[in-house]
C-alpha cells in the first residue's frame, strides 16, 4: 500500500478509490462526448436494453445509485446530444422511459471498451478481472453496497447512550 494510503480508515479508501476510478473514467470517456455520470446512466441503460428492459427515468436511478433529479437532468442532456431518447410510459403518464438512439447505442458501446480496459488496469493488482482475488473483492463490495447506511441511526444510538 502507499504512503498515502497508509493508517487510513476504510471509509477514506473507498472515497480515494472511487475518485480514482471517476477521474479515469471522465478522462477516458471525454474523447466520445460523455463524463462519467453520463457514462454510468448510458452503459446501465445498455445493458438493461439488452435485458429486454425499457426502464424509466426512477427505474435507472436506483439501479444507478443516482438520485431521480439527477439522472433526470443527465437524460436531458443525453437526450440533446442525440444519445437517448425520451419517452412517456404508456402505462404511467408520469413516468419517463429511456432508451438509447443508434447513435447512442454506438457511443456507449465503444465507451464500453474503453472503461473494461480502464477496469482490467485497476484490477492487475488483484489478479486480474477473473482472479479469485477479485471475484472475493467484488463480493466484498457488493456486501458493503447492501448493507443500509443510514447516516442518522449513529446519532440517536449515540443520543441513547447519552441519556
């Protein structure tokens, strides 16, 4: 581990890391007209069009991670670049269906490329893409992605046992 690195706390590490991989990934990107937020919302949407799935503007947030307003505002902007369109749900006027254009569907395919190279680069370390290292890794992540994080249970735990 670096100097840098040394003595942190877990929680400093996954901050350092994803700011890592979103730097790489907004650089490595930009040359196709997108950043990484755009780049997360386009790649989800591609695969879940490969699903079979059409999903609204919420339905993309949470798989996301997101929030609605957010993906919202990146759909529009996607959507002015003639990346994606937008649609009412037939089902739910309310809703916002997405779905990539040609033209988006090529861009986010050849983005693709680009951020798995990205990808197999961070992951030499461990072994590479299918090393067991890494497949514990992912499942280490997904544990801690599961887990509900609700930043004011620590304050009323902390409140009891002040009182």
């Amino acid at each position: 581990m670096g100097t840098a690195s040394e003595g942190a706390t877990p929680g400093f590490l996954v901050w350092r890391l994803s700011m890592k991989w979103r730097v790489a990934v907004d650089r490595a990107v930009a040359p196709l007209g997108l950043t990484h937020a755009q780049y997360s919302l386009v790649a989800s949407l591609y695969g879940m069009h490969r699903s079979g799935l059409r999903p609204s503007q919420r339905r993309l947030a949470d798989h996301t991670g997101l929030e609605p307003l957010y993906v919202s505002k990146l759909a529009r902007g996607l959507e002015s670049a003639g990346l994606l369109e937008r649609t009412r749900d037939p089902e739910d006027p309310r809703a916002v269906q997405l779905a990539l254009t040609e033209r988006g569907r090529d861009v986010t395919g050849q983005a693709i490329k680009v951020v798995h190279g990205l990808l197999r680069q961070l992951l030499e370390p461990l072994g590479g893409l299918d090393s067991p290292r890494t497949r514990a890794f992912t499942s280490e992540l997904a544990t801690l992605l599961d887990a509900p994080l609700d930043p004011f249970s620590q304050n009323s735990e902390h409140e009891k046992e002040q009182s």
